[in-house]
C-alpha cells in the first residue's frame, strides 16, 4: 500500500510551493489524486465536526505543493474497504472515541503497512483517545514528537512544534505520536484545535495569520503521510 504513495512522493520532492496552482483551479481532481479520509468512529462522539476542515485543507495542500489531492473527503469506517485507499485519515471531535475489538487490528495493520492518523483533541475528545489508543498499541505509548521531526518541517518550518489554534486549559499546544520501527503513524495535536483552523473562516473568526499557521501545519502532516521524506 505504502509504495504507491512513495512512488508518487518520489515524483515530488525538490518541488515548491505553490506549483500545484494551476491544478487547484481547473475544477476537478488531478489525475491519481488522494483522498483525505475522515474517520467514522463508534461511541456516540461527533465523529462529523468540522465539516468544512478537509476540504479546505485539501485546497490547501493542492495550492502549496505539488502533492494531488480530491478536493472531497471520505467518510471511512475501519470495516470498511476504502480504508485501504486512503494515506490520510483524520479523526476529531469532542466526545467519546470507541474501536471495537475487531476494529483495532485492522486499523493497527492499516497503520503499520502504511497509513497515517490525524487524531485533533477537538477539546472533549482526550480521555477516550488515550483509553483507545493504549488498547491500540498497549506496547507502544504516546510520545512527544520531537522538534526535530520532519513533520515540522517537510514544507513549512514550525519551529515551536503544532501551533495554538483555540485556548482550551490554558496549557500549550502539543503534539504526541505513536513510532513503528522509526516511521511516525499517529499523530495526535493535543491542546490545538488544528482542525478548527482549518474551517472557513466565518467558522470561528480566527484571524488569517491563524487559519494559515493551522493550514500549513496541516499541509506538513498529509506531505508526511504520503511519504514526502517519510
């Protein structure tokens, strides 16, 4: 699964931001375009927040990169086929987060041979990640990613790591994962509210400077899943 993104990521490197304009404004999706996947999780959370997230995100790797994206999401549950088209899946919302048993060992399979995890803490969300993910991978905790990492800087330099979106406790934006043999396959924005950066901008009034720190960092995280110095 993961090599037809390398392949494509292959073709990528060396390029800049930007080329991807033209592609972004013909109407239709670029030849061979990924998904941007939204992950429909069981118990009872609001799997569905942020609807405009994605695609605006999408808008944006398409515009900074020459990465192709589908301007639309997919819903995708972990039973579900598609799944195993999909190098980007992101999941948010603010409640209750629940895999059921059958569930963890295809999303863990998912993510070993390949895949990517966006968790964004849409504030509510953390405990039953936390709880989730330890039955995920019992073995391998949370850990904070390191400044150094490359999805700080695959496209866009982020220095001070995921950027503060949304006040939530008061506590600073930061960012954790899961590593498997030194690949990072969850990614999990803690105290952020990324992905409400990434909504239209009616949404919740954040300022332009905001919505792109948050855009880029998204950026950065699909540039990352689909293997661009991956």
């Amino acid at each position: 699964m993961r090599g037809s993104w390398l392949a494509m990521a292959a073709m990528l490197v060396g390029t800049s931001v930007g080329v991807s304009v033209a592609a972004a404004q013909g109407g239709g999706d670029p030849p061979g375009a990924i998904v941007l996947g939204r992950l429909h999780y069981e118990g009872g959370g609001d799997w569905y927040a942020n609807p405009s997230a994605l695609p605006n995100l999408a808008a944006a790797v398409r515009t900074q990169t020459a990465i192709p994206v589908a301007a639309r999401e997919q819903a995708v549950r972990l039973d579900d086929p598609a799944l195993w088209d999909i190098a980007f899946l992101h999941a948010t919302g603010h409640g209750n987060i629940r895999f059921a048993d059958a569930e963890l060992p295809v999303l863990r399979r998912w993510l070993v041979q390949g895949g990517f995890l966006h968790v964004d803490d849409n504030y509510g969300l953390d405990a039953a990640f936390r709880r989730e993910v330890a039955r995920l991978f019992p073995d391998r905790p949370l850990v904070e990613v390191p400044l150094d990492h490359p999805i700080y800087g695959l496209v866009h330099r982020f220095p001070e790591g995921v950027p503060k979106i949304h006040e939530h406790d008061g506590e600073p934006a930061r960012g954790f994962g899961i590593f498997v043999d030194g690949r990072l396959v969850l990614f999990y924005s803690h105290q952020s509210d990324l992905s409400d950066g990434w909504e239209d901008p009616d949404v919740h009034g954040d300022t332009p400077a905001v919505r792109e720190a948050a855009l880029r960092m998204g950026v950065n995280l699909v540039a990352y899943a689909v293997g661009w110095g991956g």
